[in-house]
C-alpha cells in the first residue's frame, strides 16, 4: 500500500530550532549578538579589532570567531586586543550553523558580556543559509573585491541590517563604481544603514559605533 | 552551496516522518527550492544516494519542485521573473523592488510504502 505524508517543513528546521535556543539563551542574559558575513579578505578580524578600539566605555564585548581550519590567528588578534574569543573551527564547512554557535556560546560568561560579535566563516553564499539566534546581521564587502557583488551573490545582501563598505583608501587605485555598487544593495534591500569605513585607520567608525550604541542599549542589563 | 548539511538535514526529516507513519520504506520525496536559494539539484541528489544508504529511505526518488524568483516592483507593482542577473524594473526601470517568491527551500511532502496487514480491517 502506497501512502502519501504531506510535510511542509523547512530543510533546515532542525537548524532554526537550535538557533532559536541559542537566541533565548542570549536574551535571557540580555546579550545583543550580531552575524558577521563576509568573503576571505574582506577584512572582518580588522574591522572588529578598531570596533574594539572605538568602543564606548563599559560596553563589553565578547568575539565568536568562526573559521574552516583549525588555527586561532583570528581569536589571538581578538584576545591580543583584550576581549574574549572562541575560536570554532567548522572542519571544512563552509558555514556557522547554529549547533557550533550553540557549542561556543556556553564557553563564554554572559553575564560579562553586552555585545557579542560572531565572525561567519569567509564566504558570500552560505552563511546566508543557516540562522544563528543572531539579533542582527552584518556584511563587510571590501573595495578589491569588485563592484559587482550584489549582482553576482545576492542573497547574502537580503536580510541583513547593516552593510560595512571597507577598505575606502583603495578607491583611487581600483575600478569600484560606488553608485554601481550601491545600486546592487539597494534592489535586494532598500534603504539598507550603510556604512564606508576604513579598519586600518578608523575613518567612517563614527556612524556604526552610534548604530551599535543605539541597538547594545534596547538590551541593556 | 552546503549540500551535504542540507542533505543530512533533509534525510533526518523524511527518516523521522517515515517512522512516525510506519512506513517500510520511502520510495518519493517531494522538495520546493526557490531559485534564489543556491542549492544545485544534482549535488543534493548526489549526497543522498550516498548518506541514505541502509536506511528506510534508501533509493527513495527525489523530485525538485523549481520555483522561479518573482519580483515586485514597490513603484509600479509590476511583476517579473528573475531570468538571470538581477535587473530594475523592466516596466519603470525602478530599483525599489520586493522578492515575493523564489526562497523556497522546504520538504513538501514524501511517498510511503507500508504493510497490507491493517487493510484486512479496513476492507471486506
């Protein structure tokens, strides 16, 4: 006998399940925690290293540093700059998903954290696929890579809250059509809070450490 | 993209709800994937033939149910289909637009085989 079962599940729900602990998790101790997603090289690890330098007093970070192989270049900067770091190592996937978050979120004290800055395994596609328990979401594009991402990897673009164009100082020597590339963002997510920065030297900092403020203080202890 | 995760995750749905209904095996499966989601048929059915091997949904048929990317214009409620690279209106040329469908990314529904034994019952 032949039966049909109707279904209509998510394929990722198991995922989603587990992003929604991680995220009561983190509202139970009233932490706000941001997805950081970006290519290899776009400069994540420096980005957050100068937010670390420009951040207001007494609001305490902590950094999930997700990366395919097992090294902690990444986490020794974060620790190097005198926040606390979990570095994951995914073993070659190409992604966080919510378990390894889940997993790297109960080695960090909460209670001694307001802020925490998860750091996405270098990638345009996948990340964008698997929820976290994540309040906000980031991508960092940089200048080399070309203006005609948004064109080329568009869901990473859509759902997210905040765009860090970095690596500004490159302008004069690399053909990037800002208007071109702005364009891009604007049809998969009108209106998106943009901001051009420079992680080296702190230029631009100024409009999303107030983002940061403004979002960190909805969830003050 | 992550093939192998979406396929480990879509074997432990079909798995569960084939236990559930005391099905002896699986012969279909029935999935929605938006054509904005990124995942490429093939690679899906790659993975399973190997990680469904031993388990009750072995040789089960995968069916992709493909859903075009739509897009809504927010100026002129004009609707178009994605084809290829992301484009303004092409009534208005506005760039305010809205995705309405396309990220579908679901298991729909799967084809079970389970015993004669209850139909004795059910039938004279």
């Amino acid at each position: 006998m032949k039966q049909r079962v109707e279904i209509v599940t998510r394929i990722l729900d198991s995922n989603d399940q587990l992003a929604e602990q991680n995220r009561k998790k983190l509202d139970a101790h009233q932490v706000f925690a941001i997805n950081v997603m970006a290519s290899p090289g776009a400069g994540k690890t420096s980005f957050i290293v100068q937010t670390i330098a420009k951040l207001p007093e007494g609001l305490r970070l902590g950094v999930i540093e997700g990366d395919t192989a097992p090294v902690t270049i990444d986490s020794d900067k974060i620790i190097e700059a005198g926040m606390p770091a979990i570095q994951i190592n995914t073993g070659g996937n190409c992604h966080l998903d919510a378990n390894m978050v889940g997993l790297a979120i109960n080695q960090l004290n909460l209670d001694d954290i307001d802020l925490l800055l998860i750091e996405n395994v270098g990638n345009l596609i996948c990340p964008a696929g698997f929820a976290l328990g994540n309040h906000a979401n980031i991508v960092i594009a940089s200048i080399p890579e070309g203006d005609d991402k948004p064109y080329k990897y568009p869901n990473i673009y859509r759902n997210i809250d905040v765009l860090i164009i970095n690596k500004i100082d490159l302008l004069p020597y690399i053909d990037f059509r800002m208007d071109y590339f702005r364009e891009g963002v604007e049809m998969l997510n009108p209106g998106l809070k943009t901001f051009e920065v420079n992680s080296k030297t702190g230029e631009g900092f100024d409009g999303w450490i107030e983002w940061l403020k403004e979002r960190v203080s909805t969830t003050q202890k | 993209m992550h093939e192998l995760a979406v396929t480990e995750s879509l074997l432990a749905i079909v798995v569960q709800s084939a236990e559930a209904n005391h099905a002896q095996k699986v012969t279909d499966i029935t999935l929605s994937i938006g054509a904005l989601s990124s995942i490429v048929d093939d690679s899906v059915q790659f993975y399973w033939d190997h990680i469904s091997k031993g388990t009750i949904a072995e040789e089960a048929k995968l069916h992709f149910n493909r859903i075009p990317a739509t897009i809504r214009c927010l100026d002129c409620d004009f609707e178009f289909t994605l084809e290829e690279e992301l484009t303004p209106c092409p009534n208005c040329d506005s760039i305010h637009l809205d995705i309405i469908a396309g990220e579908e990314f679901q298991v729909d529904y799967i084809e079970i085989q389970k015993e004669e034994t209850n139909s004795n019952e059910t039938t004279s």
